[in-house]
C-alpha cells in the first residue's frame, strides 16, 4: 500500500457538489492499495500514520504526531498511486488492486487509524470526488508499506 501524507491547516473532499468529509488541522492521507497487499500493509500504513512525527513542537522542530495534537485525518482512496508512466504516454492501472480488495484493505486503515481514537473523515471509495486541501508548510511524506527497511 502506499500513502501521500500531506499536513493540512484544513481539508475537505466533495463528491457531486457536496461536502462529505472535512476536517481541521491534521492529515490529508491519499491511499493506494496495490495488488497482493495484505491487512499488514494496511496496519502498517496506520500505525506510520498515526505516529509520524511531523508537527512543530513548543521549540518548532518536527516532534508532533497527528495523534500528540489530537488532530483529524481526511483519508481518501486513490487508485492512481498505482500508476505505472514508464511506458507510453497513458498510464497503467494493472500494479492496482481490484476494487473489492482495494476497499477492503481502505476500510481496514480507515478502522485501524479510529482504533487508534484518532477522528477520521472518509471520501467515498470509486466516487469522483474533489478534493481541497489547505497545506501546512508544505509538509508532504510518502509511505509505502513494501518499503519497510
């Protein structure tokens, strides 16, 4: 699995003109599951998410989790982290996992992370959403659960 991990002053997604996640400070997580990812991949990503220390303490250095300043998590499903622009100018999808798995595997991150008592928005899996994000600093991680050493 992987993840785009954005700090955010505020974050939003909308699907048809509608709001159907926002959230204050905290995460803006864009997740892709790949094909042959596991429930570990998925606990993995959460535990990195909850715990990356990537906010300012009282001396401005990165020391924070989202969880130390008890802020929100905006985590939206994005298939196209599996794009794979090597070749051609179109991108391929065939790294993605299907859509059944790739929501099972979402939610699963999505129930981890709520285990965690951190409070989580969702977008909505297979919709075409827009989504809106505030940037802070700009701080941007990427994650991905095979890249573990």
């Amino acid at each position: 699995m992987r993840a785009v991990i954005q700090r955010v002053k505020k974050g939003s997604v909308s699907v048809d003109g509608d709001i159907v996640g926002a959230i204050g400070p905290g995460l803006v997580v864009l997740i892709g599951v790949g094909a042959g990812d596991t429930v570990d991949d998925a606990l993995y990503l959460a535990e990195k998410t909850a715990n990356l220390r990537i906010f300012a303490d009282a001396e401005d250095k990165m020391n924070l989790s989202v969880r130390d300043i008890k802020g929100e998590v905006l985590a939206i499903s994005q298939f196209t982290l599996y794009a794979d622009c090597r070749k051609g100018r179109r991108p391929g999808f065939s790294q993605a996992a299907l859509p059944e798995e790739a929501n099972l595997l979402y939610e699963k991150y999505v129930s981890s992370l709520k285990g965690m008592g951190l409070n989580v928005k969702t977008g909505i899996f297979q919709a075409s959403m827009m989504v809106s994000i505030e940037n802070d600093g700009p701080v941007t991680m990427l994650l991905d659960s095979k890249k573990t050493f």
